[in-house]
C-alpha cells in the first residue's frame, strides 16, 4: 500500500509538469494550457515521447492532435 501512494505521487507530479508548458493547436494555432487532472485521461506516455496529444481546443473547439511545447525539455524533436 505504501508502494501505491509513492507511485501515485510520483505520478500526480508528472502530469504537473507537463500541464505546465502549453499545447498548441494545428488548426488554429492556438496556444493553450489544461489541467493536470485532465492529462490523466490521455496517454502520458504518447505527449512525452511524441510530443502530442488529442485535445480539444478552447479556441476553435475542434479536437485534433495539439503538439505539447515541452519537448524542449528532452532537445527539439520537432
């Protein structure tokens, strides 16, 4: 059980860090952030290794895949 909670904050503080740098829209170039809690329901892994998402866009509300400004984090991928 103490394994868990570790693993659980491990995990809360990943998606906050990538909640942090924004997400930018291939439509309308909208820039954007979300919610930490909201990266829970897409795949972590895909929006550190690719550097996108499949996000709704706030601006023009169309969900396609955002591409996450954070790469720069790991060298530009792009």
């Amino acid at each position: 059980m103490i394994w868990d909670i570790i693993r659980l904050d491990y995990w809360i503080k990943e998606y906050k860090s990538t909640a942090e740098k924004p997400f930018i829209c291939p439509n309308c170039g909208g820039e954007f952030y979300k919610k930490w809690y909201h990266m829970l329901f897409h795949r972590y892994n895909t929006i550190r290794a690719f550097g996108k998402a499949n996000l709704k866009c706030p601006h023009c509300k169309t969900r396609d895949a955002c591409r996450w400004t954070g790469m720069d984090r790991f060298g530009d991928f792009q």
